[in-house]
C-alpha cells in the first residue's frame, strides 16, 4: 500500500470515528529479514528502516496537525466507557 493511500485511509478513520487504532507486527518494524521464516515477500517488502521512515513521516505529519491527539489505547477505551456508561 501506498504511503498517501494509508494516511488518507487513517485520516478518514479519525474524522468518522474521531479516533484511529494503528497497530504494528514486530516483525514490520524489525531489521531481521521475514524472507528466512518463509514469508513471502509481497509481505514484507517495506519493513525495517522503510516502514520506521514510513511511521515516523505519519506521526510528524500528525503532530503538526490540531485536532490529532495522541494517547495510550487504555485512555481511549476509559473515555469509550465513561461516555457510555
């Protein structure tokens, strides 16, 4: 996936549900080449440095921005609760 198609499809998600979980499989942000565990490469073509570059590019982009904010999961889930109840 693209960068651009990834940012537009988590701003989309932030502005419809007002919040945005992003998760990340270790072995995404890892340097040791997924190619030796027999996974396939379409899978991990843009792991290690280019998924930090990647991750560290949104998350800049995000700061700059004033309605994104940035808290731990079990906050988001406290606020959920508390709203409904």
């Amino acid at each position: 996936m693209s960068f651009l198609w990834t940012f537009n499809v988590i701003n989309a998600q932030l502005q419809r549900f007002g919040y945005a979980n992003i998760y990340f499989h270790n072995w995404e942000v890892s340097h040791k080449n997924p190619k030796e565990d027999g996974i396939p490469f379409h899978v991990f073509r843009n792991t290690g440095t280019p998924m930090m570059k990647r991750i560290s590019l949104l998350l800049k982009l995000w700061k700059r921005m004033d309605s994104v904010v940035f808290e731990p999961f079990e906050e988001v889930l406290d606020h959920a609760i508390n709203k409904t109840g």
